[in-house]
C-alpha cells in the first residue's frame, strides 16, 4: 500500500514537470531563431567595399631641355617675320575610378585628355630649308596627347574606411603608369627626313607614336562634409617620352622631324615633367 502511494505521488510530480520542460524547450527554440536572425541582419548590415570616382585637371611643367625645342629653334632660324613657341607647359583633364583593396592600399584606373600644345599661324611667311625657300600660310605645329592610367597609392596618413569613408586629411603617396599615344601635325611645307628609298607624299601627314609613362606622387585630400565628396591636391613627376614619332610613305617606310636636319637628331617628344593636380572625389559603397 505504502509503495503504490509513492509511485502515484511520483507519477504526480513528473506530469507537473512537463508543461516546465516544454516551455524551456520552446525558450530555446525561439531565442536560436532570434539568433539567427539577428546574424542575418548583421551581415545585410555589414559595410560594402568603398570605391570613389575622381575628376581633376592638371598642370605639367615640361622640362625646358626637349627636343622639341631644339626642333623649334633650328625651324624659326628657317623662317622669317615668325617663330615657333617652345614647349613650356600642358595641362590635362582626366577620370578615374578608384577602390580601397587595403586598410591602407587603394587602385585606380582612368583616362587623360591633354589640352593641345604647340600653335598655328597664318599669314605668309617666308620659309627657307636647305632644298629651297616657299611660301607657309599656315604655320601649324599642334601636338595631342591622350591616355589611360593605373595608380597603386598607400595611404600615410588617415586612410578612407568602408563604413566612415574620409572623416580626416589624408595623405599618400602612389607609383603609377599609363599607355599614351601622340600625334603632331606640322605645315605642309615642312621638309621632313625621309628615312625611306621612295618619295614620301609632298604633304605631312600626321606623325605618331605611343609609349609609356610612369609617375610618382604623394597627395593629400580633405573630406567635404557634403554627399561624400572631398578635394585633393597630387603633387607628382611624369616620365613620358615618345621615341619613335614618324608617319609613313605609301611603302610603309619611315618619315621622320629632326631639330637639325639628319638621322641623329631625330625628334623625341619628352613631355616629362613636374605635375599638379587637382582633384574632386566622390565616395561611394558598393
């Protein structure tokens, strides 16, 4: 008797144990989806990578001792009443899009427009080259410059962030390089060197060529607390020559410019120089 009263008391305390069991359960249940959840939005909430595009212009100090100016100067002892300019400065207009690949690492990649360089003239001038003297009434010496870039830049000094992008003045300092390509239309009448066996056409066509530039820099940007905008100054030396500027003859042989009239003076356009430019950069998350 004693022993099916205690089993039945037992029994008792058991069926109140397991509404308490469930609910625990359950408890645990409904705090895992909330975890989960909660994980969920941290990673819909987690910042994206930070890019930016950039828009500048800029100023190169071409260095004085080119051959261009050779070229100039052994062209206006041939002239009269006229003189071509020397090759001073150029300035550029250019785009570029950028990411941050790095705590303090960034990559760009964009494109340059040169301002065209060099003059025309017209009027009537006399010209005297060694085959004999004529008559220029267009006196045309332009020269067009175009590319595009890469940049690596490391930041020194308060790098962007993906979350807060550029809260303070930044500094950095960068290696880049860009393929360019030249082209310089001379007056018709302009006697070239013809590095060929056959006559070259009467008229200059234009002369070309491509190459390489390299650059390094050193920046500092300042954050307008407006949309995610900021402005910028790049301070950097451009190293950019063109070695082989000609055009061709209906063969397909060389015609070349020369600053004193033989194949060791051939041109080589040194466009190389001191550079600044101005910047303005838009952030973005992506």
């Amino acid at each position: 008797m004693r022993l099916k009263l205690i089993a039945i008391l037992v029994g008792f305390v058991c069926l109140l144990g397991l509404p308490v069991a469930a609910q625990t359960t359950n408890t645990n249940t409904e705090q895992e989806l909330i975890n989960k959840y909660l994980k969920k939005t941290e990673k819909v909430q987690k910042p994206k990578k930070l890019y930016w595009i950039t828009g500048h212009y800029g100023m190169n100090r071409i260095n004085r001792d080119n051959d261009y100016n050779k070229f100039a100067i052994y062209e206006n002892s041939q002239f009269t009443g006229t003189a071509l300019s020397w090759l001073n400065t150029a300035s550029s207009f250019g785009l570029e899009f950028g990411s941050l690949v790095g705590k303090s690492f960034a990559w760009t990649v964009g494109g340059e427009y040169w301002m065209p360089l060099g003059e025309t003239q017209t009027g009537s001038f006399a010209y005297n080259p060694p085959s004999g003297s004529t008559t220029v009434t267009e006196l045309k010496s332009k020269i067009k410059v175009y590319g595009v870039t890469t940049n690596i830049q490391y930041y020194l000094l308060n790098a962007p962030t993906a979350k807060e992008r550029l809260t303070k003045s930044a500094v950095w300092a960068g290696v880049g390089a860009g393929y360019y390509q030249a082209k310089w239309e001379l007056w018709d009448q302009y006697e070239n060197l013809n590095l060929a066996t056959s006559t070259p056409n009467p008229t200059n066509s234009t002369f070309k060529d491509n190459g390489i530039g390299f650059t390094f820099s050193v920046g500092a940007e300042y954050p307008i607390k407006s949309s995610g905008f900021a402005v910028g100054l790049d301070l950097n030396y451009l190293y950019l020559n063109f070695n082989k500027v000609s055009w061709y003859n209906s063969s397909s042989q060389e015609v070349v410019a020369t600053y004193e009239g033989n194949s060791n003076s051939r041109v080589i356009l040194g466009l190389s120089g001191v550079r600044g430019k101005l910047e303005l950069k838009k952030f973005f998350n992506w």
